[in-house]
C-alpha cells in the first residue's frame, strides 16, 4: 500500500544520498572537486579571480567554477553542511538520466569543455 510505497521511496533516497556523497567524496580524493549547484558558496574575490560562471557551460557549469577554483585554492567538501534536494530528474527515466549526468561529467571534468545538453527546468 502507500505506506510501503514511502518506505521505498525513503530508502531509495537513503541509497542515491549514500552513492551521491560517495562521488563527491571520490571526486575530491583524485583532485578534482565537485562542486553541486544545490549546495555551495564561495568567496566573492575567489569568483572574481577565476572570471565567475562560465557561460558557455549549459550543464555543470558549477562543477566547471569548483574545478577552477582548485586551481588558485582550496575547495573543501563538509558533509555535516546538507541541502536536502530532489531526485526529480531520475524521477522518470533513470537511466536516461544517468546516461545525461554522465556525459556531462566527462565533459566538464575530464574534457573541459562544456556539454552540448542543456538541462530542462523540473518543477
């Protein structure tokens, strides 16, 4: 029923919070930070000194600024500071989505260079 129905889906958000934060974390042990439009801030002389957004950036533009932002100083990760977001975009098609996030991945944080997929407004 509708209570097991919550359960699950309170447990699949415990798995994709546990498996988000693992990548995060592996991230930032290579040395290359990952930084989450959801949950960040920075130093306003940081962002001015690295050329702020790069606009060209449809997707992960975020991760783009932590990654420049490494490189003049230190990205910290705090697990203890959490927003709580939506899985909204896996919501539908997971895999699709997966598939998405993963390209757009490759892109900005292998590639360096943005992804040709804009990401579409979920409300």
């Amino acid at each position: 029923g509708t209570a097991q129905l919550k359960t699950s889906s309170k447990m699949l958000d415990e798995i994709w919070k546990f498996l988000y934060t693992l990548f995060i974390g592996a991230n930032f042990l290579i040395g290359k930070p990952h930084v989450s439009g959801f949950n960040f801030a920075v130093k306003k002389k940081s962002f001015k000194q690295v050329g702020g957004m790069d606009t060209r950036y449809l997707m992960s533009f975020e991760v783009d600024l932590g990654l420049r932002l490494h490189k003049i100083g230190k990205v910290i990760f705090l697990k203890n500071l959490c927003v709580v977001t939506s899985n909204r975009r896996f919501g539908k098609d997971t895999l699709q989505a997966l598939v998405e996030y993963t390209k757009g991945y490759i892109y900005t944080v292998w590639l360096r260079k943005p992804f040709y997929l804009k990401q579409g407004v979920i409300r």
